[in-house]
C-alpha cells in the first residue's frame, strides 16, 4: 500500500519531525520506506530521513508492506496533516 503525503512544514522533515516519523513506524510491524524522487528511506531510520533531505512541499511517497500497513498509513498522514505536532 501507498500514500502520497506533502510536507506542508515550513523547515520541511528535519530531525524532530524524522525522529516521530520513525517512532509511529517502529510502533508497528509493517516495512515501511519513504521515497522522493530516486531516493528512498527506511521509515524506521532517522538518517536515511534526514539523508532525503525532504523540503517543504515536497511530496513524499510513503509505502508499507504488512498486516498493519493501513494503520501505519493512517497514523503517519495524520503527522504529517498536524505538521509533525511542531
């Protein structure tokens, strides 16, 4: 399963916001990777985050693969819709 999600924060994905993108996916059990453009990331891994350099704007493909994908969806579209709680 995929979203696509854009990253409405002014500073874009920088280490607080990659820091709760990787807690909400640790949470669960599905893989879940980020992309942007060619590059992508391990959800669970704060610098593979920080490594896309994502800005604001930016549209952000979030995959999951697993039991739980839609919950883990779910959970990180509504980060990203509350600006990351910044």
């Amino acid at each position: 399963m995929e979203r696509k999600l854009t990253v409405d924060h002014a500073h874009g994905i920088h280490v607080r916001p990659s820091v709760a993108i990787a807690e909400i996916s640790a949470s669960f059990v599905s893989e879940v990777r980020l992309e942007v453009a060619e590059h992508s990331a391990d959800a669970r891994n704060v610098m593979e985050i920080l490594a896309l350099e994502v800005t604001h704007s930016t549209v952000v493909t979030v995959i999951a693969e697993g039991e739980d994908a839609e919950q883990v969806l779910d959970a990180l579209q509504e980060l990203f819709a509350q600006n990351f709680g910044l």
